[in-house]
C-alpha cells in the first residue's frame, strides 16, 4: 500500500473504511471522492481494499464466534487411520507377493471389502454382540500385536442401516467408553478396521454407536469365545 | 519427497512429506482445527465433521504424490480435498432412510459448498482481527448501527470508529492473504 504522503491524505485515508461500507455522510463522500480522483496513492489504496469491503457480505454475521474446536483426541484418530490403512496396504503387498492370491480391495471411506491376510504375530479373538435387531449380524474381532499393545477392532457387519455413520468405540473395565473412529455403514454389509488407543488388558467391551446415538451395539470382550 | 520447487515462502509451502506419518501431523497440527470448523459448519453435525477431518488426512496421504506446493499452497489443497469428501459425506447421509421424527436431510450441491467455503474464509479472517477491529465491523456493518452509538458504547471518539473501521479492513486484507485468499 502506498505512503501516506499528507497529513491530508492520512485524514481521508481513514475514512476509507466508512466509505466502502456506505458509512459516510453526502458531504464526506463527495470531498473524499474528489482527494481520491486527485491522488493517485489514496486511489490504489481504496482499490485495494474495496475487495475486502465486497467480501463482507459472504460472512454470515450468525458464524463469527468462536469456531468450534475439534476434540483433543481427533488427532490420534486421524494418525491411527493413517496408520492402520498403511498396515493394510503393507499387508495387502504382503499377500501378492506371496502369491497367496488374496485379492484385496480398499475403498473410500475407510471400509475394506476384502478377504483379509492373517497379520503376522497376532492373537485373534472373535466375540458376538449381545442383543442385536434382528435382520443384522456383527462380529467383533481383536487383534492385538506383539509389537503394539492397543487392541485393533475389526467390525464385520450385515444389515446395518446404510449410509448411517458410526462410531466405534473400546470400553474400560471402569465403564469409560474411548472411541476409536467411525465408518459409514455404506449399503449396510461391510467390515471396517480401526486402532483403539485402548491396551487389551483394559479392554472390557467394544461397541458401535450410530450417529445419532439410536442404535448401540455392545459386544463384551473379557473373556475369549474362541481364538 | 514433495518439494518440487516453486516459492517456499511460507510456513505451509516448506516441504511437507504428507506420505510420512510426521508430514500429516505438521499438516494437522497446522491446519486440523480450522478444518475441523469448516466441516462443523458446513455439515452442521459434529460427528460428520469428525469422520470427514480423518477422511480429509487420509486422502491427503493417498494422494501425497500428486500434492506441489508450486501449484497450491498445502492449506488451499487440504481444503479442496475437504469439499470433496464433505460432498460425498453430506450425499451419503442425505441417501440413508429417514427417520420418522428427524429432519428432512438434503444434501447440499456442490456450488452450496463452494458457497460455504467462501463465507468461511470471511468468517475465519474476521476471527482473527483484534477484539478492537472486529468489533466495530460487527456492529458497524453487520449490525448496521449509527457510528455515534457505537462510539458512545465504546467510549471513543466518533472519528476512532471510523478510522477503526479502515484499520479493521486493512488487517482484514492482511488475514485473508495469509490465508491464500485471492481479490
């Protein structure tokens, strides 16, 4: 922006702001049009923030408070998507290159549809969900690494409502129920991967909850069924 | 590696290596709130706003590859990517059955979001005014109260809200480029 070159340029610059919002009164208007047409400095100024002034109108004055934040554990989930698809990925190359002819196909929306390669070093443990409506069915697989002591939850499901979002969450023993992300239902028959920043010991249930908190599976996890 | 020259001069322009775990949480770390608030205020759902900041991280490392801060800023290429999987977020919840006392659920087109985004930049760069400049833009113009009023309240002179206001728009500017806005 240019210099300030009078203590009368100062004065009118100032008014700047009024002007472009409609602000100034007749008289005003008219004797800084005619500062403006006479100074080519004053001129680019008001022309640089004549944009500014125009783009007022798209805030919605409703929107101006403070931004919601995000809750302060979205970071590990976004870090525990990225690292569980990257695990799967490496799998997945794992798979081919053992000729195993394990076909495995990652979709949007972090829902794998896909038979799955064993995971190496892995203790497996499958259990049922207790009371589920009837038209679905949903099993609940914890995989815990040697390497990791946070369990990983593989959902499988049929018959959920699709396009519903679902979060899916580990539960203590002390009944505090730690979430460890979402996935959308889709066309209702899927199954999803996710890393719980919860240990296996801890563990006492996993569960899903839908987006608006109708629907609740729970699936009691401290003894094994089968592994 | 990302960097593939262009300018690197500013803080989100430095090489971010996005298909390193580290290069997405500078990235987040950088750019997840505000993400984060766009989604809420778009989708108007929290929990949908959730899904759609790790959807919006886990494309990006996807699509690491194809990101060049010569082209876009990593901030304006998050944000596309944002309006992409919020699109299909908003779509999928529009497609599910309705429940009997919940609202209609529409989903926006693409030019609403579009539309969204834009108030937002505005939104986001008046946020981050000063108390003093914000102010009187809000009761000024979006209020449309007389100036006298107005510098009454605040118990300052007339002519300070009206050079306030010039003030206010010069950092208004100053917000709007930091964040890659374009006049």
């Amino acid at each position: 922006m240019g210099s300030v070159t009078t203590e009368a340029c100062r004065r009118w610059r100032e008014t700047l702001g009024a002007y472009l919002l409609g602000h100034l009164s007749p008289e005003e208007r008219v004797g800084l049009e005619a500062h403006v047409d006479g100074c080519r400095d004053c001129r680019a100024e008001l022309e640089e923030l004549r944009p500014v002034a125009v783009s007022l109108a798209d805030a919605d004055p409703g929107h101006l408070g403070k931004a919601p934040a995000p809750p302060p554990d979205l970071a590990d989930r976004v870090f525990a998507r990225v690292r569980d698809r990257r695990r799967l990925e490496r799998r997945r190359r794992f798979a081919f290159r053992a000729g195993a002819g394990i076909a495995a196909a990652v979709i949007a929306l972090s829902v794998v549809v896909a038979l799955r390669p064993e995971p190496p070093h892995a203790q497996k443990e499958r259990f049922s969900f207790t009371a589920l409506p009837v038209g679905t069915k949903a099993i609940a697989t914890l995989y815990t690494y040697e390497e990791d002591p946070r369990v990983e939850v593989w959902i499988e499901y049929e018959g959920l409502t699709p396009g519903v979002i679902y979060a899916v969450w580990v539960e203590r023993a002390s009944g505090d129920r730690v979430r460890c992300g979402t996935f959308d239902a889709l066309d209702g028959r899927h199954h999803t991967v996710l890393t719980s920043s919860v240990s296996r010991s801890d563990a006492a249930a996993v569960g899903l909850t839908s987006a608006d908190g109708r629907q609740v599976l729970r699936a009691p996890v401290t003894a094994p069924e089968r592994t | 590696m990302l960097r593939r020259g262009g300018r690197m001069d500013q803080m989100d322009q430095k090489a971010f290596s996005l298909d390193e775990e580290d290069g997405v949480r500078s990235a987040y770390r950088a750019y997840g709130a505000e993400l984060f608030g766009f989604a809420a205020r778009s989708l108007g759902d929290h929990g949908l706003a959730e899904e759609a900041v790790q959807e919006t991280f886990l494309r990006a490392w996807r699509a690491a590859d194809r990101f060049d801060p010569s082209i876009a800023p990593l901030r304006t290429w998050l944000y596309s990517i944002m309006r992409n999987v919020c699109i299909d977020l908003s779509r999928a919840r529009a497609a599910r059955p309705s429940v009997a006392d919940g609202d209609p659920v529409v989903a926006p087109g693409a030019d609403a979001f579009d539309q969204a985004l834009i108030s937002w930049q505005v939104e986001e760069g008046l946020r981050r005014l000063g108390e003093d400049h914000r102010r009187v833009i809000i009761e000024t113009y979006f209020r449309a109260r007389p100036y006298a009023e107005v510098a009454s309240e605040l118990g300052i002179p007339e002519g300070t809200v009206k050079s306030r206001v010039y003030y206010a728009l010069r950092a208004l500017r100053l917000a709007l480029e930091e964040m890659g806005w374009e006049a």
